[in-house]
C-alpha cells in the first residue's frame, strides 16, 4: 500500500522538496492533499502534475482562480484556513507534513494530531508556541510527531532505543553574520540577511537563522521531542553543515548524523521510517571537508538565542510570545520597518509586556498570539518614529 501524504505548505521550500522526494518513489508514496497560502499557479501546477485528491488554498480570494485552473480535473479544490484545517483529517491519509510556516501551523496539526495522523513535522513553531499542548496531545491519541527539522532528525537517527539520552548537542551553521561585530550588526541589510551561506529556505526561516532565533527555535523543539530539559540540549556553532546533530549517551559516547546539507533526506526519513529509501543527488565527499570546525555560540551578539532560552525556563505562554513578537519583527524587517538589532529589542519588550500565563489553554495561547501581535506591531511602529 502505498503512503497517503497530505502537504501542508507545498509550496514552499520544504513542501517542493518534499514533491521531489515522493517523484522519485512514486511506488511508495501518494499525494493526496497540497495546500498553499497565495502561490495558486504554482499549486495548480503541482496538483495537475501529483492529481491529489484535494488542493487548499488558504487565501481565500483566490478560491476562484484555483478553482477554474482545475476546472477539467476530478480534484476537490476548497479556500480558508477552516478548509486547512479540516482537510486534513481525511481517513485515507495516512502522514500529514507540517511544511507550512508560523503559528498558522498550530491548528492544523492538533486536528491531524487528534485524527491519529502521523505528523511529519517541519512546522517548528507550532512545538515552540504550544509544545506541552501539542505533545500532551500526541501521546493521548497514540499519534507519532517524526521530525523533519535536520537536526532534530539528526538526533532521531542517533537514538537507541534502550539507552537514554545524556544530552543532544545541535549544531549550529552561525548564519551569514557569524563573524561580524556589534557593530558590523548595526547596519546589516535584509539582502544580507537572506543569504544563507548552506541552506535554501524560505524568507522567514532565513531570517530566523541571521538572528538565531531558528537556533533557539530548536531548542525549544528538542526539548518537546526528546523530553529532555534545558540543561541537557547544549548548541555548538558547526559552519559546515555537514554533521547534522548529535546524541551523546550516558557513558559519554557521542553519536553524529552526518551528510551533505539537503533537506530532502530528513523529509524522506519521516515519510519512510523505519525504513531508509535510496536518495538520488550529492553524497559526502570528505577529502572535500578537510577541516569541521567549532565554537561556542555568542549570546552577547545573537541575543535572541539568549532570549529564547529565557522563554524556555519560565514556560507557559513565554514561548508563545516569543514567537509572536518573532513573527511580527522578522515581517517588518523584510519591509525595512526595523533594523537587525531593533528585532531583539522589540521582542524582549514584548516579553515584558505581554501577560503571563503559567498553565496556558488553547485559548490561551490564541489570545496570547493575538495580543502579542498588537503590542509587538505597535513597539515596531513606535520605534520607527
Ligand atoms: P516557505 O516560506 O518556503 O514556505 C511556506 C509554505 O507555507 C508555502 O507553501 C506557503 O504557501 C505556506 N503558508 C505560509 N503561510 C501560510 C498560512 N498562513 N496558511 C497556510 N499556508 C501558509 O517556508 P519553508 O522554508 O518551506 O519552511 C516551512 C516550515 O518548515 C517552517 O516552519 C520552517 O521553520 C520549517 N523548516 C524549514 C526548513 C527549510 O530548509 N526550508 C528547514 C527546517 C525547518
Ligand atoms: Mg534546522
């Protein structure tokens, strides 16, 4: 039998990969459902090319167009974030691939979560806003949460299943302003900031890694899926790229992941586990990584990894704020409405203005995004005067 996958984010830059991944095993899987926000000729496309049986589009006012590209084809084509929301809990589908970005993933997943899905996770913020929610929920519906970030599938791959963990080290590339100064950070650009010296990605997520927020985004997510505490996740700055993550065990072995830098594997690991799948494409070449180098991270200059690690300890809807506040800062500075630095000050600011809620609800952490976004949108404005 073949997999049903439904692609939340097709479009994007881990849900193309992730149509490369099942173009090459089109024995094993099948797509059944794509979504996307706003690109409907790109979605149309992949949907005359993969025939799911349902496409998404969450923006609404491109229902019509959608709907008349797909005119000659038997696919369901339906609009809004509630249509997101329900598609996927169709019975067919048997894996549900988190690829879309921010907290409009959350939603989406408890209800695939609570549809007994299997969550192939890239969505990293719906575990860093609600992630005691999320894996609570997990474990009461029996419902597997596979990552697909690389280095939480990294740490995946190295596990044992008899032995417990010590401590996860993920590594880190440092962005592209990994060496600059205080200063060289003052005046840096969005263009800067979007050239990621080994990942392709999508805007938000490249930004995240400039300021380190996706690093300590990540730490956030490795804590809810291993179940390990802060003190056990420690962050080294790797700019190779080359080992992925690592495990070290009680006795002080230390297992890595390595492999070229190319998301396509972790993608294909969540849809094919436990199993491995051949994989076309580039294969480590060490005589070409003569040196791996590494270094302790700099919270001084990338306080927002500092920041998240605060948010980490006091729980409840601290990461929640964090992430909104991150939302709004890293919109305005793709506008140049803010600068590099201003991003941190904006969402520290937020964290103290915001309230906080210990034992946060669903309703809780909606309110809480909601609110965040208004106080964070009014610190950008305010600092733009
Ligand atoms: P992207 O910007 O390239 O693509 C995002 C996708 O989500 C698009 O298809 C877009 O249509 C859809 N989308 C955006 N907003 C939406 C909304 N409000 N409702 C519904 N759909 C919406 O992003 P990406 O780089 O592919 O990243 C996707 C997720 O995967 C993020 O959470 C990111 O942190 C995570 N991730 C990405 C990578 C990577 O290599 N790109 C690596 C690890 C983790
Ligand atoms: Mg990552």
């Amino acid at each position: 039998m073949k997999k049903q996958i439904a692609i939340l984010g097709s479009t994007g830059s881990i849900g193309t990969q992730a149509l490369q991944v099942i173009e090459e095993h089109p024995d094993l899987y099948e797509v059944y459902a794509l979504t996307a926000n706003n690109k409907v000729d790109l979605l149309a496309e992949q949907a005359r090319k993969f025939q799911p049986e349902v496409v998404v589009i969450a923006n609404e006012d491109k229902y019509g167009i959608l709907k008349e590209a797909l005119a000659d084809l038997p696919i369901k084509v339906y609009a809004g974030a509630e249509a997101l929301c329900q598609v996927v809990e169709a019975q067919p589908i048997d894996i549900v691939l988190t690829a879309m970005v921010g907290y409009a993933g959350l939603k989406p997943t408890i209800n695939a979560i609570k549809a007994r899905k299997t969550i192939a996770l890239a969505n990293k913020e719906t575990l860093v806003v609600a992630g005691e929610l999320i894996t609570a929920l997990a474990s009461q519906y029996q419902t597997p949460i596979l990552p697909v970030d690389s280095e939480h599938s990294a740490i995946f791959q190295c596990l044992e299943m008899n032995n417990p963990v010590h401590k996860v080290i993920l590594t880190a590339s440092g962005g592209p302003f990994r060496t600059f100064t205080m200063e060289q950070l003052q005046t840096v650009t969005k263009e800067q900031a979007l050239k990621h010296p080994n990942w392709s990605m999508g805007a938000k997520i490249t930004i995240d890694s400039a300021s380190m927020m996706n690093k300590g985004f990540e730490v956030m997510e490795a804590k809810w899926l291993f179940g390990v505490t802060p003190e056990q996740i420690e962050v080294v700055v790797h700019p190779q790229s080359v080992i992925h993550s690592m495990v070290e065990f009680e006795d002080g072995a230390v297992k890595a992941q390595l492999g070229v830098p190319d998301m396509r594997l972790p993608i294909q690991y969540a849809f094919s586990y436990p199993k491995r799948e051949s994989l076309s494409g580039e294969r480590l070449d060490f005589a070409k990584y003569h040196t791996l180098t590494f270094e302790k991270p700099d919270t001084t200059r990338f306080r927002n990894l500092a920041l998240a690690y605060e948010a980490l300890h006091q729980g409840g809807n601290m990461p929640c704020i964090v992430n909104a506040a991150n939302e709004v800062v890293v919109a305005a500075f793709l506008k140049d409405q803010i600068s590099f630095l201003g991003m941190s000050e904006v969402i520290e600011k937020s964290m103290a203005k915001v309230p906080f809620i210990k034992t946060p609800t669903y309703g809780d952490y909606v309110s809480t995004d909601a609110e965040t976004r208004r106080i964070a949108a009014e610190l950008v404005i305010n600092g733009m005067k």
